[in-house]
C-alpha cells in the first residue's frame, strides 16, 4: 500500500517521508476473523492501521457484559494514544472478519527524534480528532436512562432523520451497556409513542424536535 494513504503521513515532503521511515519497522499483516490484535491489560509500542477487514474494539466489565466501544471498517489508525504513552490498553480489538492491518512498530521511539512540524501538526490533529468522538461516545453512555441514551445516539448519528443501522441489536444492546431484550421492548415503547419508525436497515424519527426535548 501507499504509505501516504495514511493521513499522519500524507502532508509530508519526500524527504521527510524517508527520514521517518527509516526510523520504523512497518509490517503488513493478515488476522483471520476472530483473532485478537491485542487484548486488554497488554502494553504495546505499536500502532496499527486496517488496511482492509473489520475490527471490534471492546472490554469486558466486571460482569462479563461486553461493551463495543467501536466497530470499524474504513481504514483507520488505532492504538496510537497507548504506544505514545505506554499504557496497557484498557479495551481489546478483535477482527470481525479477515482483516489486513498495517502494523508501525515502536511507533513511541519516532518521538525520540527531532520530527517535522508537519507530521507532529498531523498527529496532533488525528489526537484531537479521537478525543472529539470520544466525547461524543461519552454523552451517549453518560444519559441517565436507556431511552435517552437510545435518542442521544439517534441524535448524532441521523442524516435527515433517518439513521443507517450498522449494527445487530445485539451489538447495539453492548454499545449502549443494556440487554439486548431490554433495547427492543425500549425501541418497541418508542414507536407505539410515536417518536420512530423502524425499517430493516434503519431507524426513521418522526419528530427530531420533539426527541431533543425528551433530553
């Protein structure tokens, strides 16, 4: 692949490009579908880029409940905050289906060096980025009861009031920390109100207005 495809890597002269480039070790992998790329507790200096397939990013809580953290099927970067800092991560990433991951080992040893302004710029702007969805992310799990945080996901991810259905209920109920019953008799209470309409692939509202309201 190219390697510029890579947003931190795309604004960089060729002679910047190289100078990072010598200072990694980038292997291209293949995961069979439900193989781990890492597990929760373990600590890595890589980063990993999905080339092509579907990863499950997820953790267990107390319980064994399984929360989704996110699901992703566009390249992407992930992992970059945990090899910067060197934390054990505190979630784990799975491969839904075969998956085709471009790994930049000791990714953290590139900051021992004098870096480009222009890749720093481009780091930051991916951190800030990650941090903006996460907030998002947060105002969903953080609404007080499950209905609220049904509308607060509708909410922000609606285009024209309809809402594209990635996922099964199943891993719905985990994104939200509910039971899957417990989704369907909440979505089935929510249109007998009136506030959706639930097609096979999507879910329709009604009355946006009337939804930001509720919360």
């Amino acid at each position: 692949m190219n390697i510029r495809e890579i947003a931190i890597f795309k604004n960089l002269t060729e002679t910047e490009l190289s100078y990072i480039l010598e200072k990694l070790r980038i292997e291209e992998k293949i995961y069979k579908k439900d193989t781990n790329i890492f597990r929760e507790g373990e600590i890595s200096k890589d980063i990993y880029y999905l080339i092509k397939g579907s990863i499950l990013v997820y953790k267990i809580d107390a319980n064994g409940k399984r929360f989704i953290i996110k699901r992703f099927d566009k390249s992407e970067i992930f992992g970059e905050v945990y090899s910067y800092l060197g934390q054990a991560f505190d979630f784990s990433a799975v491969a839904e289906t075969k998956s085709e991951i471009l790994v930049l080992h000791d990714f953290r040893n590139l900051f021992n060096y004098q870096l480009p302004n222009t890749f720093l710029k481009s780091y930051i702007n991916l951190l800030s980025k990650k941090c903006f969805q996460l907030s998002l992310n947060n105002q969903i799990t953080s609404q007080s009861s499950l209905r609220n945080k049904i509308i607060k996901y509708l909410i922000l991810n609606q285009n024209n009031s309809l809402v594209k259905m990635d996922y099964s209920r199943e891993d719905w109920s985990d994104i939200l920390a509910t039971t899957r019953p417990s989704l369907s008799r909440e979505l089935s209470n929510m249109v007998d109100d009136g506030l959706i309409k639930i097609k096979e692939k999507s879910i329709e509202i009604i009355d946006l207005d009337k939804l930001v309201e509720i919360i």
